[in-house]
C-alpha cells in the first residue's frame, strides 16, 4: 500500500502513512500534541487541524491538491450544523491521501501555553490532570447483568483505554440518572493525577471545566477560578482570612489553639466556611455554576495547612516543629468543607518543606524554579514569618526567620495594613529633612496639586509595611538616624521635625487635625529587629552554601511587590547585590497554585524537588544569633554593602 509522508506543525514532528489512516491516529501514533474529549466520534471538534498548501521546500515536502481526503458524511454535518472555518478539518475524519503539512491550531493543542496573569509570571504549559472524555456505554441488558458503573468503565477502557478508575460515593449516586439522562451517552472528567473520575454529564459536554488556585496566608485569602483546558484565568477574588479574630499572626493562633480547648476546630471551621464562600463568590462572578468547578491546588504556610485540615498545630509552636506531615495531600473537596464545588471535586494540597517552611514556599520554588537555573539566587518571601530559599540548579537550601509582623505594619506606633489612605512610600529631602509621601488609592505625592483633594475619601490613616521601611531607609539617608538606628535631636539633626518622646525623639511624618503620624524609636527599633531576622536567615543559607554574594534577589509575596530595593537594601534587609539584581516576583506562591493546577507534571516535580531542599532551622543554628546582632545596625555592623556606596 501506498503511503505518504505527513508532517505536523508547530512541532515538526513526521512520519509516513498509509493511505486512509485518519489524521488523528497519525497524530497518535507520533506523539503530536492533538486533542480529543469525543475519541474521534466527530463531535466535538476539538481535534481541529489546518492543512498546508503548496510547496514547503524547507521541509522537502509539497501538498498536493487532495492530500487529505474529502468531507466524509460526518464532517460534512458537523460542517453543516456547526461550521467549520474556511481551511479547517476534523482531524479524526479527514484522512491521508498524499504528502501533506499539518498545522495544528494552539485551541487545538492539549499542552498549549497559558497567558500570563501578571508580567512577572512565568508561562505556563498546560498539562491538566483532568481531562472529558465522552463515551458511548452499553445498555443494561437482563441475559448479561452487569452494574451501570462496570459498564461505564468498560466503555472508558475500551474507548479511552482508561481502566481501574476510582469513583466517590456521592458520584456513584450520579452514575444511573446521568447515563440514562444522556441516553447512554456521557462525558466523564477524569482526574489523571488520581486516576479517578471526578464529575459525569449526559451526553457531550463541550463547555470547560474550572479549577481553582488557592493562597491560603494568615491574612487574606487569594483565589484564582483557571478554565482547565486553556489556564485563562476566568475571575479571581480574595478575602481577609476570618481567622483574624483569633489572631494577628500565626504564633497567636497557635497559642489560641494551645490555650482554648477546641480552639483549633474553630478557627478550621473558620476558614474552611470561608473557602467555600469564596469559590461560590467566584463561580457567580465568572458566570458559571460552582458545581463546574472540579479541582482545586492549595498553598499555604504550616500552620495555615494543618488548622485547614483540622489537624491540631499546637507541634509547630514548639521545637522541634514537627510537621503532622509534609506530604503533598490529594484529598476530596468535602473533606476540608468544600461542600459548594463538584460533588466528585479533588484538592491538592502542596507539600511542605519543614515546620515553618510551608507549601507556599514550596509554590514560590515552583514559580521562580530556581533550581533550573544557573544563577545562584536568593528567594525571600516576607511576612510575619519571612521563607527564605537560596540556589540553583545544584544545590537548593531553605529556612524560615522570625521577622514578626512588623514589616505588615504591626508593632509599629501609625502602623497599619496595606489599604486606602495608608503610606507607602516616603522622601525624604537630606538637606531640609522634609518628607513627602504617597498614600495608597492615590498617584500623587504629599506636595503635589489635588493630593488634598485625591486623598479625601480615604484621609490619611498610618503607615503600611512598604511605608515605614522606606522611611526608616531615608532617615538614615538624610542623616536622622544613625548606623545604631538612634534618633538625633533637633539640634543634631537640625530640624523642628524632632520632638522629644520620653528620653529619645521622634520623627514626625505628617500632622492633620486630629492625628499625627510619627516614626517613634520604638519604631526603628522593631523593623531592626525584623530585618536583623530576615537577613540573619538569608545569611545563614549563604553560609552554609559557602558563598558571601548572591546573583539574583528575588523578593516574593504581595507585601514584596512593594518594597523599593534601594530601601530595602539601605536598611540592610537583603545582602547587598547590584540593584539591578533584585526583583520583585508578585504573588509567586498564588502563581506556583495556578502552575499545579494547570500543569499535572509540576506536582511530580515540586514533590520531588521538595524532598531535595536542605532545611536549615534557624531557631538551633548558632551562626545565626550572632547574624542576628551584627544584623542590627543599618544597614550592618561589619558587611560591606559596596553596591550602596557605588
Ligand atoms: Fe472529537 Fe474529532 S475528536 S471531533
């Protein structure tokens, strides 16, 4: 029999057919990324390609009229109820007939490559671990008995190739009303990472499936609602964390736990109520019905993972801060009260690095994949706890330092979240020591025209954790603190701004009619001793890699999207780099939850990279006291800094 040399495109991937071999089994059989949710009933046009025409001499091959045969019967309905565009075909229909160039469209592409959400996030290739596949099963008949479920995995085995797939008790309620709604019809998501069938629709479902990409942190909750089969993000939301009101930070809910019996339960009631809230918030904004919705990728730090699963944290409060597992977790959505999603719904869960280095970390890893790259990189993620990853492709460390809410504002005299009429950023003249400051909600400065007006609705109400760490940098820029981080007087300083607070000064930022808002030493004094923790625990990593420079600075998380890199470097924060070196990655952990859900492989790869991290924890390392104490002057006792003299 004759055959034909077929090439598919974009990937270039070739071989020679026979005569009549349908599109779609060439594609098979070569590995060419082609979908299919029908199995090649003509249905669903998912399998849609575009043939070339003409001479492709780089290539050696030229079309010739006819290469691909005409619209069969099938085609020709779809064509017609439907509609085809001009050029297109079912890949499952047309078949060869001569040498042809095969274009296969991205919509047409399993593994296609996600739009970014944000510029700082790396593409994504899809790679979903569900997937629709439509089946034909047989009708229950009395000379054979069989149960409607064998029936319908033999019909995934035989026309999917599918087999020992696990089914959940409330799908199974699902399975006789569904095939016999369908007319023994039905589309089938299934879960590959699970092996496991996760939602059942009558007939061909050609809409797509969602899946959501949860940052679980102590203080707000983030989501993302992903379409499964092209990673659009379709509506994405985010909620304070209603644990709050047990705690600021998570050593307070700890302690809440240790000291309320069954403290732990309410606050897991708590934010899983609030999970819950949110993916229905979502589901109405994009439009669709909750019950679209049949996965879902969680991050979150240790003591977040464990009060989600209603696992007691009391351990991560003490040494040796054991983790009740540091597993990546694959779990049914009603099991941490994820009640309003798809009945047959999975959660994955990252796995965590150690204690009190948590699966958001564990995402941030997977976003920035440091371990890919050469350059020997840096990767910190502030919070109350700063999660700190340091390396490359040949070695990756990680540890945790105890900043304290400080750099969120806590702890600091005008200090406030990050919300409208907060202060966010600061200048300071060096000459007359006057500032000028920008507020969150408006893009004017402090002396500009219409900041009055811009600011009105919201006033001006603290200081936000970017603010006061720039402030704190230009006051010891403009010469109003020292290297020990003590405040002059106004006659060392030379400006009435210094006013005597008790036996040290402060500085005043801005004074309204009924509220001042001042830099006190107290202050100074807490963000020295969170940037003394947070540089400490990156230089313990450095010490243990053996290396005194980094190449590249990473900072992640939301509250590192805003901090400027000069200021943080002036206070002594991070070790000193070439500015240029220092990043901000935004919401690196929410972008890793997106990469998991979209990409079933990443899950592999961040498991075992995972299990790869050295852990270092800083609460027994010598080294690290003694970081911590040279850490506190600004920005350091004895490390040069010479990209700040430059
Ligand atoms: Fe469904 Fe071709 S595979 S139409």
């Amino acid at each position: 029999m004759t055959d034909h040399h077929v090439i598919f495109m974009p990937s270039g991937k070739r071989g020679r057919f026979a005569t009549g071999t349908p599109v779609l089994t060439a594609a098979r059989q070569l590995g060419v990324d082609l979908d299919s949710v029908c199995g090649g009933r003509g249905i669903c046009s998912k399998c849609q390609v575009q043939p070339g025409e003409g001479s492709f001499p780089k290539l050696g091959v030229t079309v010739s009229p006819g290469a691909l045969s005409e619209f069969n019967a099938v085609e020709r309905r779809y064509d017609e109820k439907r509609g085809l565009k001009p050029g297109r075909r079912l890949g499952c229909q047309a078949t060869v007939q001569g040498d042809v160039v095969i274009d296969v469209p991205p919509e047409s592409q399993v593994h296609r490559q996600v739009v970014r959400k944000a510029a700082s996030d790396k593409p994504i290739v899809m790679d979903p671990a569900t997937r629709l596949h439509f089946v034909t099963v047989e009708e229950p008949d009395m000379d054979a008995p069989s149960g409607d479920l064998e029936r319908l995995r033999d019909a995934l085995e035989s026309q999917w190739g599918l087999n020992g797939l696990e089914i959940a008790l409330p799908l199974l309620r699902q399975v006789q009303p569904v095939l016999r709604a369908g007319n023994w019809q039905v589309t089938v998501a299934v879960n590959h990472d699970e092996n496991r069938i996760t939602a059942l629709f009558p007939g061909l479902r050609e809409t797509p499936l969602l899946g959501l990409a949860i940052d679980l942190g102590s203080t707000t909750i983030a989501a993302h609602l992903c379409d499964l089969s092209t990673g659009e993000v379709r509506a994405s939301g985010g909620m304070m964390n209603p644990q709050i009101r047990f705690g600021e930070d998570l050593m307070s809910r700890v302690s809440y736990s240790m000291m309320n019996p069954g403290g732990d339960l309410e606050m897991t009631a708590a934010v899983r109520q609030a999970l819950d809230a949110l993916a229905v918030e979502l589901a109405t904004e994009a439009g669709i019905p909750s019950g679209d919705i049949v996965e879902a990728v969680i991050v979150c730090n240790p003591v977040m993972h464990h009060l989600l699963l209603g696992v007691d944290p009391v351990e991560l409060g003490q040494s040796p801060f054991a983790l009740a597992t540091s597993d990546a977790l694959r779990l049914a959505a009603s099991d941490i009260g994820l009640t309003s999603i798809a009945d047959g719904a999975r959660v994955y869960v990252l796995p965590c690095i150690a204690g009190h280095v948590g699966a958001d970390a564990a995402a941030v890893a997977l976003a920035e994949a440091p371990d890919q790259a050469d350059p020997l990189t840096l990767i910190v993620d502030v919070g109350t706890n700063a999660e700190i990853i340091l390396g490359n492709r040949e070695r990756l460390l990680a540890c945790s330092s105890p900043t304290g809410p400080a750099f969120e504002g806590a702890q600091i005299s005008a200090g406030q979240r990050a919300a409208p009429g907060a202060i966010e950023r600061v200048q300071i003249d060096p000459v007359t020591k006057e500032p000028r400051f920008r507020v969150i909600g408006s893009e004017l400065w402090s002396d500009e025209d219409g900041f009055a007006e811009a600011t009105k609705a919201s006033g001006i109400t603290g200081i936000c954790g970017s603010g006061i760490i720039e402030a704190v940098a230009e006051m010891r820029m403009a010469g109003i603190v020292d290297a020990k981080g003590l405040i002059g007087s106004p006659a060392q300083v030379g400006s009435s701004r210094l006013e005597l607070d008790g036996r040290t000064h402060s500085y005043l930022l801005w004074e309204g009619d009924d509220r001042r808002i001042q830099v006190t030493q107290n202050d100074i004094r807490a963000i020295q001793l969170a940037k003394s923790a947070l540089y400490a625990g990156a230089r313990l990593l450095m010490d243990e890699a053996g290396v005194d420079t980094v190449d590249k600075i990473t900072l992640a998380g939301a509250f590192g999207a805003h901090i400027s890199p000069k200021h943080a470097m002036v206070l002594g924060m991070i070790p000193d780099a070439d500015l240029t070196a220092v990043t901000s990655a935004g919401n690196a952990a929410g972008h890793g939850a997106r990469i998991a859900l979209c990409n079933r492989a990443a899950r592999a790869h961040i498991e075992g990279l995972v299990r790869r991290i050295e852990k270092i924890e800083t609460a027994v390392a010598p080294r690290f006291q003694e970081h911590f104490v040279a850490a506190n002057a600004i920005p350091h006792a004895t490390a040069p800094f010479p990209h700040l003299m430059a």
